[in-house]
C-alpha cells in the first residue's frame, strides 16, 4: 500500500504541444493531486511554443518537465537498497552482512556515494577452498581491527588501526628453541600461553602474536612488546579455530571485484537492459544515479514485477501523436476534445472526450464538478489555453460552452479577454528568429487513413506580411518532413486569425489534387501547391474532415 501511495503519474499532452496541451496538463494535474492527495506531475512531450512560454511567463509558472518516453525505467523499479560497505571491511563482516539480508552481493561504495567494487558469495566461498600460501594475511594488507573482530579477541598491546603488511602466518606449535629456525621478522605468531613461546616469537621479531584459550599475557610481555614494536591480541579461541578463522579478516577489497563492472543507470529503459542482465551469470546489478552515485541493486528477478509508468493523456488520444513509449504505460485517464483515435488500454481507463474547442474547457469543467475553487493562476492557464484553440472564440470548434467558461476564467484571473488575446497571439507569432524545422514543428500533427499518412502543420498569426514570407520557407522544408516521417501527403496552414482564413500548402504525389476535391476549389493555373480556403481556420474541425471524406470518395 506505502509502495503504491508513492507511485507518480505523468499528466502529458501530444508531441507537439500546443497552449491547450501544456496548460491542461499543468491544470488538470492540480486537480488529481487536490482530488487524491497523491503524486501528479504535469509534463510536455516536446518544445514550449513562444506563445505558451508567454502564458506561463505571465503567470509565473514553470515549464512541465520534459518527457520524451514513457517506456519503464529502473528508477520505476523496486530496486533493493542494499547499504554500501567500506572496501576494507573483513570477509567474515560481509558474509554476515549477506546473511542478515539475504543478499548474495554486497557493493563496496566510497565516502562520495561512488561504486568502488563488488564482493560477492561466491567470491567469499573461493577464500575457503583456495589454497593460500602463509602470507597471504600480509598481502592483502589486513587491519588489526578486523582480527580483533573476526577472533572475538582483546588487543593488548599496539594499535587497533594499525595493519599487518608483512611477513607470513604460523603457528608455534613446537618448544622455543625449534621457533627459532622458523620464526622470522615481522611474521604473525598464533601460540599458546607458555611464556617462553610468547617471549621467543617477540625477541625473533614478530610483528604480532595471538595468545589463545584465554590465556593471560604477563606485564613482563606487555612490557617487552611494546619496546620492540609487537601487537599482542588475546583470544578464547584454540590455536586451530583462531588458524581457521583468520584468513577471515582479511579486507574484502583484496577479493572484490573493481573493473569492467556491469552498471545500470537509473534513467535506463528497462527494455533495454533486459538482455544484457540474461546474457551475465550475475544475479546481482548495481544502480547508479546520473551522478554516478551507488543507489541499490537490482536482479532478474526485479524486472519480474516491473509495473509501466502511470500516464493521463491529455488534449490526444492518438498513438502517432503520443509520446513515445505510450504502448508500455499504465494508461489511467485520457481528457480530449478530438476524434477517437489509436491509443489502446491494457484495462478500462476513464476517458472523457467531449466536442468542445479546448481540453482546458472540459479540465474547468472538473473543477466546477468537484467543488474545487479555481485559483487565479490555474484560471489564467485555462482560460489562455481557450482563448488559443479557438482563436478568441473564431474558430468554428468553439462552442457556446467554451466562450462562457473563458470569460468566467478572464474574470478570476482579472484579464481583459480581448487586449489579453492580442498580446498572447502576438507573443506567439513572433517567428523572425526561429529555423524553418521549429517553425514547422511548432504544431504539427500526423493523421491516417487506410494506407494513407498525412502529416499537417499550422500557424496561426495576426501578420499578412510574416505569413507571406513563411511561405518559400515552408515549401522547402515540407520535402525534408515528409521524407523524415515517411508520410505519403505533406500540407501546412498558414492561417491569419484576423482574414479568419488558411492558405494551404500542399505536398506530395496528389496533395494539391485532394485539397482542391475536399474544398471544391480550381487547381491553379500557375501549378503552385497552394490552396485558398477563406473561412478555414481549424485543422482539427474543418481541414482533416474534408481531407479524409475526399480520399475515400
């Protein structure tokens, strides 16, 4: 239940998003979270538009986040968050560590959060049944600590923190003046409480003794020791448990793993790291954040329950004009105003689609239902997002519905509808210094019919002269988007909000045909592409109708 109170939903429009897309998105995800108390998060598919950035900007709201794929990723996991451990822990603390958490890998991670390496079960099990030689102890550069821990032991003499990093390991099992000849400088001496051994192995210059069975160590000893630089550790355990269990305290980062570590990103599609976790005999991944730092593991197993994204569609329910990805979601809701489209469910969603001009018409709608008050900035973004769909109420999608719910969002949000029209439209029809691909982009959407894909495009402005000097430019690029996106049919709307009129551009092998049969218009003599359509202005209501009728007559 905590598991799914923290689970997010992604509120999104279409690829190319319009006013009514983001403002919706942003809107209608303020009211789910006032409805439910739970996580939504509005986000755009693509660009913001000059005309939109003006919206936001002149309400002080922030631009949805961007995404471009709604595919699962490993941050949408349950990734195990298993606690990093210093490289210089013994084997005997790690295989505990495993133990308590049942984990067969355990990831070494420095004091910056960075992935130093990874020691696994089987690397442990290895300790045990390779055969070491006697130094090894000193090779890996073993703490005093990590004796004293593994061996349950006391330390006596010197210092806990020093390491022991020369020499080799043996036990005094013969009388002193055997010792002698095997005894050598720096070597870690296990006997037991005979003091002559103890004094024997100190003066041949053992840098370390272990005494064992709890035998007591003499001042005399101690005092002897500590003049010649040697560690005494006292122990409960027989000489042979304490020669047993001291390869254990050797540090980890001596048998770890450190390169050519297989990592995930926790931005990676789970797709796609899928086939590379089946072709590896680990079980075990680390997850890194997009700083590089350590944030758990995950295993086969994990991708197992892995559960898509929870997305809202709003203002579309197209698959061509989703965003990418949309397939592998947990479709929750879909909030529109056009035609039935292609976006399948995995189960029963709410959708709610009604023949309004705007999404925002139907998200104030909810407002009104849920007895949710309106604050001002929410009613300043519905509001801008009806006043762009229906072009200040010209456009022929607009109903009676809609006009009523922007002059009662104007009122709370203190605008006066028209100047404030004038001002976003302008804002929006700023297109000096924009590329010709953002240009086109800016709204553009695909369609189909049967076989046929038609890709149409729009802009809307109050400037004759800025639409006229579009048109050599659009023409251009109308060949490198049609090519791009495979479509069999290319046309663009050059649409002048206040002549209340589109000239259309045409391209493709009977593009110029189609529109001149959907509209009832003359080729032109000329042969240019272009088709006057006086009184179009709606793509959706009146240009992909027409389109679509005529092709299949």
């Amino acid at each position: 239940m905590e598991q799914e109170m923290k689970r997010k939903t992604i509120v999104i429009g279409h690829r190319n998003p319009d006013t009514d897309s983001i403002c919706s998105a942003i809107c209608y995800a303020n009211l789910k979270e006032k409805l439910t108390g739970q996580v939504y998060v509005p986000a755009r598919a693509g660009q913001v538009n000059r005309e939109t950035k003006f919206v936001l900007d002149y309400f002080g709201m922030k631009e949805p986040q961007l995404v471009t794929d709604v595919r699962t990723q490993v941050k949408d996991i349950e990734i195990r968050k298993t606690k990093g451990v210093a490289d210089n822990i013994s084997l005997k603390k790690a295989w505990n560590i495993m133990q308590e958490n049942n984990v067969v890998t355990i990831p070494s991670v420095r004091e910056d959060g960075s992935l130093e390496g990874l020691i696994t079960v089987g690397d442990i099990t290895k300790t045990y049944m390779n055969i070491y030689d006697s130094s090894i102890l000193s090779k890996a550069n073993t703490q005093y600590s990590n004796i004293l821990e593994t061996l349950e032991a006391d330390m006596m003499v010197g210092d806990p923190e020093a390491y022991f990093n020369q020499g080799k390991v043996l036990i005094a099992a013969a009388n002193p003046d055997l010792m002698e000849y095997y005894i050598e400088p720096h070597d870690l001496v296990i006997l037991g409480n005979r003091y002559e051994s103890q004094l024997c192995a100190i003066e041949m210059g053992a840098d370390c003794i272990v005494v064992c069975e709890g035998a007591g160590v003499s001042m005399t000893i101690k005092k002897i020791a500590q003049d010649r630089g040697c560690t005494v550790i006292a122990t409960a355990y027989d000489t042979y448990t304490a020669a047993r269990l001291i390869n254990q305290s050797m540090p980890i980062s001596y048998f770890m793993t450190r390169e050519h570590l297989i990592t995930f990103d926790s931005e990676d599609f789970v797709d796609e790291i899928r086939d590379v976790m089946a072709n590896k005999r680990h079980r075990d991944f680390p997850i890194l954040d997009k700083n590089g730092k350590y944030l758990g593991m995950i295993s086969r197993r994990n991708l197992l329950g892995a559960r898509g994204k929870q997305v809202i569609l709003v203002d579309h329910n197209e698959k061509t004009q989703a965003v990418a990805g949309v397939e592998e979601a947990e479709i929750m809701e879909i909030i529109d105003h056009h035609r039935l489209g292609t976006v399948q469910t995995m189960a029963p969603v709410f959708f709610r689609n009604q023949p309004l001009g705007c999404t925002a018409t139907i998200v104030y709608q909810m407002y009104q239902e849920n007895g949710i008050e309106v604050e001002k900035e929410i009613a300043g973004l519905l509001c801008s997002a009806i006043v762009s769909d229906t072009l200040l109420f010209r456009s022929p999608t607009c109903t009676a519905i809609d006009e009523r719910a922007a002059r009662e969002l104007a009122q709370i949000a203190g605008l006066d509808i028209e100047k404030y029209a004038i001002q976003m439209f302008s804002a929006g029809s700023n297109l000096k210094d924009k590329s010709d691909k953002e240009i086109f982009y800016q709204d553009f959407k695909r369609f189909t019919s049967g076989k046929l894909s038609i890709g149409v495009g729009q802009i809307t402005s109050l400037d004759e002269e800025e639409l006229e000097a579009l048109k050599p430019r659009l023409m251009a690029y109308m060949e490198v988007a049609g090519a791009e996106h495979d479509l069999n049919m290319t046309f663009f709307m050059l649409t002048n909000i206040l002549t209340q009129s589109t000239e259309l551009l045409c391209h493709g092998q009977g593009a110029v045909q189609l529109a001149a049969k959907a509209f009832h218009k003359e080729i032109e003599e000329d042969g240019k592409p272009i088709v006057e359509l006086p009184g179009v202005v709606s793509r959706k209501k009146q240009l992909i109708p027409e389109l679509m009728l005529a092709e299949q007559s």
